[in-house]
C-alpha cells in the first residue's frame, strides 16, 4: 500500500439540503468579510504610506472581522469533513468503526459549540447592556453578535446533523 492509501479522509455524511445551502450563505458571508478586511488593510497601508494617515481603528475592524469569518466558517467546515482528522489509529479501521469515531467526536463538538452558543448569547447581552464598545471607533461590540450567533447556531444544527448521519454510518 502506497502512502496516500494509507491516509484516512474525511467522511462527510449527507445533510439535509436547506441546511447545507445556509453553511454555504454563513461561509460567503465569511468570504466577503475576509475580502473587505483586505481591501481595507490594504487601503489602510496605502494611506498610511502616501498621507502619514490610516485608516481610523483599522485593527478594530479586522478584529472584529476575522471574528464574523471565523464563526461564519465553522458550519461549512463541519458538514463538508474540513475539521482536523488524527488518523494514526484509524487508517486501517472499517467503515463502520471510522463513523463511530467520528460520531463521537460530532458529540463533543456539538456539547462544545452548545456550550459556546449559550455563554456568547450572554455575553452579547451584557455587552450590549453595558454598551460596551471598541477603543476608536466607539462601535459597539454587540453588533457583531448578530452574525455569530446564528453563526453558531448553525453550527450546532451542523453538528446534530453530521452526529446523526456518522451513527447511520456507523449502524450500516
């Protein structure tokens, strides 16, 4: 056996196709998040170049929107296999098995994001209660909660759906 035949792939399982179609929109709205920060680093390096003057809070920008993409990113990455495999143990094991494992790791990952889900929807509350805000721009930080946490709901639904679709996998 070749090395390449050794190496485990990913096992994306099926999803329901409204729920793939909104992992594809939340992984576009981190694309162009992605694309607008470089635009605007660039801008802003330009204008620092030629004027002396950056952009006002650029690096609040691109924190707050490495944020959104990031987040964005994640249902896309769970339905289509994307996450970090180990496969020192599993390049050998069956079907079946492989399922299994990742069946389990699809439950931890939901408990995880589960988690993360309950404790950012509080913590953009109080954001927004206190009227917490960015250093230069004054913008405030809630705002952002409003794309990560459906963000990480999808996330959660993601999670469900690939956990159900690995026990299939692991029951067949």
């Amino acid at each position: 056996m070749s090395a390449e035949e050794l190496t485990e792939h990913a096992h994306p399982v099926a999803v329901p196709g409204w729920l793939a179609a909104l992992c594809r929109l939340f992984a576009g709205i981190g694309g162009v998040t992605l694309l607008a920060m470089m635009v605007m680093t660039v801008t802003s390096i330009l204008l620092r170049g030629v004027t002396g003057r950056p952009i006002p809070g650029d690096f609040e920008l691109v924190e707050v929107g490495s944020a959104i993409a990031i987040f964005c990113f994640l249902p896309w990455c769970q339905i289509n296999g994307g996450n970090v495999l180990v496969d020192f143990f599993t390049q050998k094991t069956s079907s079946r098995v492989n399922h299994l494992l990742e069946a389990i790791g699809d439950l931890l990952y939901l408990l995880i994001a589960a988690l993360l889900l309950w404790r950012l929807f509080h913590g953009a509350a109080e954001m927004r209660q206190y009227g917490e805000q960015t250093m230069v721009l004054r913008l405030p930080i809630w705002t952002s909660f409003v794309i990560i946490l459906p963000a990480m709901a999808l996330l959660v639904a993601s999670c469900t759906a690939t956990l159900a679709g690995h026990l299939k996998g692991a029951r067949a």
